[in-house]
C-alpha cells in the first residue's frame, strides 16, 4: 500500500538527521557543501509557497465578497462575530500565557536567576524602533499594489484594497461583476493547484531540514535566554494545546476532527516559519475537513492571516513578566492590563513571516510599561529559535477563528460542501 504524505515526510525527516550526523562524524569536510544544498532548497521551496500567498489571499478574498448575498443586517452580524471572535481569542490567549508565565516563574529552579547588567550596551538598536513605528502607514495604507503585493509586511493593505474593490465591484453591471468573479475564481483555482504540487515535495523540505537541524550548533546563548526560551516553548505549546478544547466546545465539532483538519497546515507552519503561507491549506480543509461554509471561511481565513496573530498575545505578556520578575520590578494587574490591550491593538501590525528577531514593533509598549528596553531586544534576539511554536499557533489560532464564527453565524453546511478544489493529503489517515 502506498505510503501516506505524512509517513514519507516523518521518513525523510529522520532520514535527513541521520545523514547529517554521519557525515559530521566519518566526513565533515562534506557537511559545508551539504548545509548550501540544503539552504537552496529550503529557502526554493519556502519562497514558492510565500509567492502563491498574495494571488490566492487576493482571488479568495474578492470571490467571497462578491459571491456573499446577505441582506445588511446579516453582513453587519458576520462583522460583529469575526471582530468578537477575533479579540476574544486574543485575550483568552494572553490570560493563558500570563498564567502559564506566572505558575513557572514560582518555581524553586528560577529563585536563584537573574539577569546581567546590561547597561547601555544594546542601546543604539532603540534608533530604528521610531521608523519602524512611522512605516506602518505605509503597510496599511501603500501607495503601490504592486509593490505592496511583493511585500509580506504590507499583505493588510492589500487586502483592504482587495475588500474595498470587492465592495465596488457589487455596485457595477451584472455582467462586468461577473466577469470579475470567473477571473477570481479561476485564479484561486490555478492557484490551488500549484500549491497541490509544492505540498508533494514536502518530503523533500523536511529531510533537507532535518540535515540542517543535525549539524546546526548555533544555540549560543546565556542561561537566562535559554530559560526564556524553554518557557516560551512550554506557554506556546500549552497555549496551541488550549485552542483544540476551545474550539471543539465553541464550535460544536470534535476534538479529533478538529486536530486532522489543522495538522497539515500545521506542518507548513512548521517547515516555513510562516504563518500566511498556511492560509491555502486552512481554505482547503475548512471545508473539506470541517464542512465550515466556503463564503465564511474565505473571509475569516485570509483576514485571520493579515490581522489576527496569537503569538504575540504569547510571547508579550511573557517577555514583560519574565523581565520584571528578573529585574525585580513589580506592576499592578491595572498595568498589566492595559499593556495587554496595548499589545491586542498593534496585533494587526505582526507579520505573518519567518522571523530571526522581534521586539522593536511592540517595543514603545514595553517602555511605557517601565520595561528597559535593551532586556526587550535580547530576548527579542531568541525568537528565530521558538518561531517554529509561535507560527503554529498562529496558523491553529486561524482555522480556531473559522470554526467559532461559523458557529456564531450557525451556517454550516453538511461536510460535503465546498468550494475549494481537491489537495493532496498531508495529514494522518482517517478511519474509512
């Protein structure tokens, strides 16, 4: 029998961590050449995936709005319950890690840390921070689609154009918004195709990652930011953990059900450290998997993808408290609270993308809290290492999302019924 897509990866997974190891111990002068292949696989395939995000974002986007009848005040109760949906999910996530930050912190293993002097070392990086908080006009709001399209940073704006558009397009003939539609269609289409195609050499990418992981040593970092990192690991897992229970009562669909519907995504999430690019697949099994309606799913997905980050609402909580227990400064829940919602307001503005460092966007929150901000930017540097968890909350907190609108709205359609084509398996098998 053949092997599922998800038996081959895990193979060729392990595969590659073992022809790693062995060429470090019998023949390292190999290991050099190998990591170069192996990074100009990972880095063709990640690039791939990311081109098909703004042309399938945009079709699906366009073709849902256009395609959606509903009298206004059924569209102004699905607005309410994807804005309800969306920052109840954000608090529900930062009260998690709050208390998860909170519980591990009081354990007898942490009492002796504390971190080092840092002094003014790391201050000249706070200049690009005032840049970087001007430039989110431009990302929101760009001057050039084109331009905006090729940016992962400005995927918000191009979708406010998309929507803006959309509306529009209702507003002109019949047959123009017709046509528009077919065209949006037929991309969205193609499209899915393609990513059908880079799905299958998803064996490929894992074995080329698993050669990377076994001769990569590049974990230098002090013990402090190795705690942060373990603590991080533990809220960011406990936190996607949380999502499953959530989402099976919330939404009235079981538990493993739910689970077999995000792992292939999940697995992107994984291999890509980008969460838009698992938008294609969350569209796919939303409703193959769920029988979540497509004209829900295809709204609240891609704007899940350009809005709704979880793991920010992980990692900033975290990172406040870990710095204040370790410096020994103390806030008031009202504080808390209110660095909370500072953090939920600039949520939009978190890239769905690979990241190697952050800190620097949230960074005027933190100093307004009474945080240094040097501490801020040194753990910000450990994010490349746990970027893995946080984009697969992400990408699990996106298809959470569907499930719970969908719920609010009541609409949902026997599991049969959908509008997205046919992709190859890449999660485990099912009964049946």
């Amino acid at each position: 029998m053949k092997k599922s897509l998800t038996a081959q990866s895990l193979i060729a997974l392990v595969l590659g961590v073992a022809i790693g190891l062995l060429l470090a111990r019998s023949y390292p002068a190999a290991i050099p050449n190998g990591l170069i292949v192996a990074d100009d696989a990972i880095r063709i395939w990640t690039n791939a995936f990311r081109l098909m995000v703004a042309p399938l974002v945009v079709s699906q986007l366009f073709y849902s709005i256009t395609d959606y009848q509903a009298s206004k005040g059924e569209a102004a109760r699905l607005a309410v319950s994807i804005l309800a949906v969306f920052v109840g999910l954000l608090v529900f996530i930062a009260a998690a890690s709050t208390l998860v930050t909170l519980g591990f912190l009081e354990l007898p293993f942490f009492r002796g840390l504390a971190f080092p002097d840092l002094g003014n070392a790391m201050s000249p990086a706070q200049s690009t921070v005032a840049a970087t908080a001007r430039s989110w006009i431009d990302n929101v709001f760009p001057s050039n689609l084109v331009d905006a399209a090729a940016r992962p940073e400005a995927i918000l704006g191009l979708m406010l154009f998309t929507i803006a558009f959309a509306r529009a397009a209702r507003r002109i003939s019949d047959p123009l918004e017709q046509s528009l539609k077919n065209l949006a269609q037929a991309v969205r289409d193609a499209t899915f195709i393609i990513v059908g195609w880079l799905v299958r050499l998803a064996p490929l990418l894992l074995l080329a990652l698993g050669f990377r992981s076994s001769v990569d040593t590049g974990l230098d970092v002090g013990r402090m930011l190795l705690v942060y990192i373990v603590i991080e690991s533990i809220a960011c897992v406990t936190c996607t953990a949380l999502l499953y229970p959530l989402s099976s009562l919330g939404g009235r669909v079981s538990l493993a059900r739910f689970a077999r519907a995000v792992f292939p995504a999940q697995v992107v999430a994984a291999t890509t450290r980008s969460s838009l690019a698992t938008v294609p697949l969350l569209l796919r099994d939303a409703g193959g998997g769920l029988g979540l309606p497509a004209r829900t799913s295809g709204l609240v997905i891609p704007l899940a993808g350009a809005t709704l980050k979880l793991s920010r609402t992980v990692s900033s909580p975290l990172r406040l408290i870990f710095i204040a227990h370790f410096l020994g400064l103390s806030f008031s829940i009202e504080q808390i609270l209110v660095f909370i919602i500072t953090i939920i307001a600039l949520n939009p503005l978190t890239l769905g993308v690979p990241s190697v460092f952050s800190g620097t966007g949230s960074l005027p929150a933190f100093v307004a809290a009474g945080v240094p901000a040097e501490y801020v930017l040194l753990l910000g540097a450990t994010t490349w290492v746990v970027d893995i968890f946080l984009t697969v909350i992400n990408s699990t907190g996106y298809m959470a999302a569907a499930v719970l609108v969908s719920r609010l709205l009541a609409r949902r359609p026997p599991p049969n019924h959908s509008n997205a084509p046919t992709l190859p398996d890449v999660g485990p098998a099912t009964a049946g």
